[in-house]
C-alpha cells in the first residue's frame, strides 16, 4: 500500500474507520489499527450470524410444530410426512404460527393431512 505523505488524506480515512468503530470499548474504538482489525472481524461475525440467525429461526418453528404434534399424540416427522403426501403446501413459519396462536386450526389441518 501506499504511503499517505498528505495528513489531511490520512485523518479523513483514519476518521472514517473510527466513526465505525464508535461503541467499541478500549483501545478497539480509538487506535487506528486495532479498530481496522476489529472492524475487519466484525464483518465477519455479522456474515456468519446472517447464515446463523436462519437456521436458529427453523430450528424454533420445528420445535413449535413438535410441541403442538405431541399435544394431539402424533410425531413431527409423520405430520410433515402426511404433510407432503396430502399436498398441504404450508412452510414451517406458518405452520408453527398457526400451533402457537390457533391451536384449534392446528388440529383442524393435522385432521385433513390424515
């Protein structure tokens, strides 16, 4: 990389990362190349969460829709298999709405997918 002689160049940059980094604690929010490494490793917790978050949210929806199955005496995955054979095309977001604030409409479509 090239050296920035210029001061007023390397400030405005030095600025811009700080600015980022501004809720960071220590030295992590005021010396220049700890902020440039905690940014760079921030980037990648919040690439890696992004993936995370999805998985952790259909984890929740199948234990909601397990917890509702097991109230009417049937497992999870015999609903999703009876699911499919009748051709109820319902994802596991609403299912699992449907379990957690209708529970009667739960029953009504494990009914119809027997």
């Amino acid at each position: 990389m090239v050296r920035i002689t210029n001061w007023f160049t390397r400030h405005r940059r030095h600025k811009k990362f700080l600015k980022l980094a501004k809720w960071f604690r220590l030295g992590r929010k005021n010396v220049y190349k700890q902020v440039r490494l905690a940014l760079i490793k921030q980037g990648v917790h919040e690439y890696r969460n992004r993936k995370e978050k999805k998985r952790e949210f259909r984890r929740l929806w199948i234990e909601r829709i397990s917890a509702a199955c097991r109230v009417n005496n049937t497992k999870y995955s015999e609903f999703i298999n009876w699911m499919y054979k009748s051709r109820i095309l319902l994802d596991r977001k609403v299912l699992s709405n449907i379990a957690v604030l209708f529970p009667t409409v739960f029953n009504k479509v494990l009914e119809q997918t027997k």
